[in-house]
C-alpha cells in the first residue's frame, strides 16, 4: 500500500525484456535505499507496484512479468530514465495522498500541458475503461503520483500540478505526448462495484443511498 506522495525520483540503470518475455529491470536510487529497502520489499516504480529482488548500496532489481508490462508504460522505459519511487507504507504513517495499491488500471497519453499561476495545468486522455470512476476533484495517481482531478470533460480530465510536485517526479518534465500511468482511486472502485451489486438485485434509490452512506 502507498500513499502517492513520491519521496525519490530514481534513475533506470538498466532495462532488458518485453512484454512477451517480461522485464527485468535495475534503478538506480541510493536515497530510498538509504531509507531501509530490502530484499522482497514491494515499491512503487512510476505507479507500479514491484518487489525488489536484489538491493545493493545504490539500486534495486526488480523482475517485471509479462501482464504488468502490458499494462503500464516500462515497455517504453529507457536506460537514464527518470522514474518516481515511493516505498510501501509502515503502520502509523502519515496518509498525506490517498490509498494507492501499485495496480495500474489504464494508460493514457497526456494532450497538453499549459503555465498556470505557479504551476501547470496538465490534460490527459481519459481510458474509456475507467472513465466512470474519473470525477472532478476525486483521486488519480499518475504515474504513481496522488493528484486531484481538476476537471472533466468528454474524453480527457486535467490536473493542476503545482512547483513542488513537478520538481520531485517525473511530471515535472512530461508533456504533450509522453504516456502515464493511471490508478483509480480505490475507494471510488469499491463503491462503484457495491451499487452495481445493489442495483442489479432491484434495490430502490433510497437503498442504494443508504448502502453508500455505509
């Protein structure tokens, strides 16, 4: 479980495989180490939830399957990369983002990215897939990054990424084009698939409200 509050922003050493064979991929992020990261360890790389199989004094490797390449960006990933980290959350720490698993549900192609106030305003096609649970101010992470939908249009949403955010992850270089990592937030999942349980077996309006409320 993570909080998508991104705490390192590491660098791929070196990437090998594809979707077919699946990954096996080395980042390079001495300051997360230094944290305390250990063999078995679940991290997020860019969103994606992996456990680390081996870890030295500078990176971490991770084995990368098949099914998870398919369904994020690292086919992409090159040597040099940028990539945000965040290690899996203890008991008692602080939630500052939102609960995010590490399981991308789509990715998407960001379509612009325009200077607003301090920041940027970053619109992003919208998966058809997941558009349902993609609401004005609810949660995203992209590319592992906890965010609050600004808005929503037809076919795309926008954020607004503030200094801070685009200076500690990768966000803060990606623009029109480059493709992200989303994850839905999972309370809104949930809820989503409670209605439809109630609603298939004929509940009323006013059941469907008081199973939210729960």
């Amino acid at each position: 479980m993570f909080s998508g509050l991104i705490a390192h922003l590491g660098r791929v050493e070196h990437v090998e495989g594809d979707e077919r064979a699946g990954m096996r991929l080395v980042v390079r992020a001495p300051d997360a180490i230094a944290e305390g990261v250990g063999i078995k360890d679940s991290i997020a790389v860019n969103g994606v939830c992996l456990t680390a199989v081996t870890v030295d004094a500078a990176t971490i490797t991770f084995d990368v399957v098949p099914e998870t390449v398919r369904r994020s960006t690292f086919a992409a990933l090159r040597v040099g990369d940028p990539v945000n980290v965040e290690l899996s959350l203890r008991l008692g720490d602080r939630l500052g983002g939102h609960l995010v698993y590490g399981h991308v549900d789509a990715t998407a192609q960001i379509l612009d990215k325009q200077p607003e106030g301090q920041g940027h305003r970053l619109t992003i096609a919208t998966p058809p897939a997941i558009a349902s649970l993609v609401v004005e101010k609810g949660y995203l992470a992209v590319d592992g990054v906890s965010l609050t939908v600004a808005s929503v249009a037809a076919a795309a949403f926008s954020i607004a990424l503030i200094p801070e955010t685009a200076k500690r992850t990768t966000l803060g270089n990606k623009g029109a084009g480059a493709r992200v990592n989303l994850e839905v937030d999972p309370v809104a999942r949930y809820a989503q698939a409670a209605v439809a349980v109630y609603a298939a077996n004929g509940a009323s309006n006013d059941e469907l409200a008081w199973a939210y409320e729960i």
